[in-house]
C-alpha cells in the first residue's frame, strides 16, 4: 500500500480530501463522549475524594469495598484513559509522520492501556479482596 503525501498545496487546496471522514468523525464524537461523561463523573470522583480525604487505608477500603462505589470508579479510570488515549492522539498527528507516528502511537496505546489495566486492578482488588 502506497502512503499519500500530503503536501501544503494538497491541504490548501479546498477541493483535496485527505484521510478518512467517517474515522475523523467517529474519533471527533469520542472525544466530546468521553469528555462529557468525566465531567459527569467528576461529581463522583469528588465524593469519593473528599469522603477519605484526610483517612486512613482502612478507611479507603471501607469506601471502595463497596461495590457500588468501586465498579463506577474503575468504569471512570477505563473512560479516562481512553480519552487520554485519543487526546494523545491530537498531538501526535500533529507533530510526528511515517515511522516515528506509528512508534508513537503505539507506545501511545500501550501506554494508556497500562495506566487502564494498573488502576482498574487496583480498585477492582480494593473493592473484592481489600
């Protein structure tokens, strides 16, 4: 497969289309999805802060032990790290291409997905075995 090199007579040019519409919209409506639902759950994290601020891990594991507590939380964490994922994206596009791009995003990935998997087996841990 031949890579297309977009040039800035290419993006100048308003009759030119490059990329791929329907991923950039998906990718758009992602974006604004999960920003809205952190803000949603911002309430949530701020209970939970300010309900073992100042606690001991006792304390902590009492909160999150509760499964209604803890599975909404790892939800958030997983939400967040996508989000983060694809802001990365933005900035990624923008300043890197060709290898180095696909270096990026794939530490990118892994990078979130590790962050995702860390918390979300912490919580999950907190909550089921303390």
């Amino acid at each position: 497969m031949r890579e297309t090199v977009i040039t800035q007579d290419v993006i100048a040019n308003p009759k030119s289309h490059y990329g791929d519409a329907k991923a950039s919209t998906r990718h758009f409506f992602a974006q604004r999805i999960t920003g809205a639902i952190n803000i949603i759950f911002l309430g949530f994290l701020l209970f939970i802060v300010v309900r073992v601020a100042g606690q001991d891990r006792a304390d902590l594991v009492s909160v999150l032990g509760n499964a209604w507590l803890a599975l909404p939380f790892a939800v958030l964490i997983a939400i967040v790290a996508y989000h983060m994922r694809n802001g990365m994206r933005d900035t990624l596009e923008d300043y890197t291409a060709g290898r180095m791009y696909r270096l990026a995003m794939s530490l990118n990935t892994f990078y979130c997905l590790a962050i995702a998997v860390i918390g979300i087996g912490a919580v999950l841990k907190i909550a089921f075995w303390g």
